[in-house]
C-alpha cells in the first residue's frame, strides 16, 4: 500500500498552501503516496493559477481519512466557519485554521488512518489560544503523542543536525543543558539513526557550548561539567559519540562530513549552519515519536505570500522524507522476527 501521508497547511496568511499546491501540480508524486490535505480544498488552492493547457488540480473533499481514495489527492475537511483571508497578514482566523488542521491530522496519525505527518509552517505566535499553548509543531507532538522526550533533527543529503535545547531563550540554555538532557538527547539521536535512518552504527559529534569549546575552561566549564562526561559515558557503552567540539572551525572545516549526526547544544548553533549549507532541500524530522513527523526547514514567509514566489523544494523534500521513513520502519518491522531472540508482536519464541 502506498503511505497515506497526512499534511497540516500551517498558516493559511503564509505560503503553506502554495508549497503544497505546486508540490502536487507533480502528479507522479502520486506514485509514491496517498496525500491528505486537512482543510477545505477550494479555500486553499483555488487562487493558484493554472499553466495554459494543464489541468487544474483536483482533491477529493472527504469528511473524515477513512473515506480516503489510495492514489488520489484528497482533502479532508476540519472547519466549517467561512473566513476571508489576507495574504501575508496574519489573523485570528488563519491560525484558528491552522490549529483545526493540525489536531485533525494528529488525531487521524494516533488513530492509525495515517502513516506519517507533514506539517506545513504555522507562526507560533499566531498560533497560541487557550487550549494551545506550545512554543512550536514539536512541542505540541510530543505532547501530544506522549512521548518523555523528542529531538528536532533537521537532515539533508549532505548534513544531519539535531538540537538539545529547542525553542527558548538563549540566556536558559546553559542552565537546561544537563547531563541528563544531553544522555537523553544523544540516545534519542542513536537510535533514530539506526531505526530511521538504517545506519547500523551511527558516528555522532558533539558541539561545544562556548567559544573554541571552553578553551580548557578558561572561557566556559560547560564543555568539562557536562558534554565531555557524557561523551566519554557513551563511549564506554560502545557508541561513536566524539566532542565537543568548537562549532565556527568544525562547520568552517566541513567536518560534519565525517559523522552521521551533529548535535548542537542550542538552536540558532545548529539551524544557522545547517540552513547556510541546505535551506533549500532541509527537512525537520521530529526523532523519538512512535509516530513521522516532518516539516519543511522554513517559517511562514509573509513578506512573499501571495505573489507566487515560493519555492516549494523544501516541503517536498519533507513528504519525500516521510515516506521513506515509513518504508524504512515497516521494513524494519518486518525483519524483527527474523532476529534471533527477537518475538513478533503480540507472539513469544518457544
């Protein structure tokens, strides 16, 4: 069966509709999955123009994923309230919008009548209401499907990075970077390598929190206090964990390519180089769900919506992404039964 991937459209006043509107002007991608829009098709797509001679792009307006045709393009509806919308000004309206297709699509991914998720961009501002107060898409999923920890691992054809500390002021991070959070971020990051990414035996680097990595300590004790512990912890137990290490010569140097992963301690550490190396074709992956989530690397950018400028490579990357995330894990699946001492689920070895 195809993956049925679902998508969230973000901020309806951003170029979220755009990016997936012109993602699936591409009808081979139809090969690949069964898409689920949630939102309203003719409210997101039928501005868009349509090139002379092509036809225009069709969606199957459903009520609910298990009426979902395999193969086809289809649009599950999540609100009912008619709004007029602005493109590039963000309203009330256009972040109700985009909370109602979020939890609609979270709710059918818990449910199983989805494989994965990709979610378009939403302003974590506009966003905020009374029953939703999360800084951004990967603290609410990981509420919300339970999970103790996650990790935002931003990931390409040329670089892997993931972040310890998300979405908080820089002025906190030192003091949330414990050694505890930092063994629990990299064991996240290992085993999403393995599981996700089928690199048996994943080589890990650590960034330094300070300039030149503390310099010994003499211009920071965070790189001796907490990361040098656990990177030597998770060496004893085996793993290819190696820092930290001084993150302007260590990107400057393009030593990333001799990992499989960065973990940067914080966020502009890790998205400033990644997003200067692969903006265009980034994908954020939300590591340690039991369920996919992925987004395009980029915001909501107002100051283009509306005028057709977008470039939707991103967010096609992100549903490439998910897909193969999705074979990845069911093949994955599938092999357990075949490791010795390994039972299938709900079954036991005799």
């Amino acid at each position: 069966m195809l993956p049925r991937i679902g998508i969230s459209v973000g901020d309806l006043a951003g170029i979220g509709p755009e990016i997936i509107y012109k993602t699936f002007l591409d009808a081979r991608l139809l090969k690949f999955c069964t898409p689920v829009v949630y939102g309203t098709a003719t409210v997101l797509f039928d501005d868009f123009p349509v090139a002379q001679g092509a036809e225009p792009l069709t969606f199957r307006q459903v009520r609910e994923a298990a009426d979902i045709a395999p193969g086809k393009h289809n649009a599950v509806t999540c609100w009912e309230d008619d709004f007029t919308l602005t493109p590039g000004q963000p309203s009330t309206a256009s972040g109700t919008a985009a909370r109602q297709s979020l939890l609609a699509a979270s709710r059918d991914l818990k449910a199983g009548l989805l494989d994965a998720l990709v979610t378009a961009p939403i302003s974590k501002e506009n966003t905020q209401a009374d029953d939703f107060r999360y800084p951004g898409h990967t603290e609410f999923l990981t509420n919300f499907f339970g999970a103790s920890e996650s990790l935002m691992l931003l990931a390409s054809e040329e670089l892997r990075v993931a972040t310890a500390t998300g979405h908080i002021p820089l002025k906190d991070v030192s003091s949330r970077v414990t050694k505890e959070l930092l063994l629990n971020k990299l064991r996240i990051l290992l085993k999403s390598l393995k599981k996700d990414f089928g690199i048996e035996k994943p080589r890990v680097a650590v960034l330094g929190m300070n300039p030149h990595a503390g310099e010994n300590g003499l211009l920071g004790t965070e790189e001796q206090d907490v990361v040098i512990p656990v990177v030597q912890q998770l060496l004893q137990e085996g793993h290819l964990v190696f820092g930290p290490y001084p993150a302007d010569g260590y990107f400057g140097t393009r030593q990333y390519r001799q990992f499989d992963a960065t973990l940067s301690l914080y966020h502009d550490q890790g998205l400033i180089p990644f997003k200067s190396i692969a903006f265009e074709r980034g994908v954020n992956f939300t590591a340690g769900l039991s369920v996919i989530r992925t987004s395009p690397d980029h915001g909501t950018a107002y100051g283009i919506a509306g005028q057709y400028k977008a470039d939707e490579t991103s967010f096609r990357e992100a549903l490439y992404l998910a897909c193969e995330l999705v074979r990845q894990r069911a093949a994955e699946a599938a092999i357990k039964p075949l490791i010795p001492g390994v039972a299938p689920r709900g079954g036991r070895h005799e």
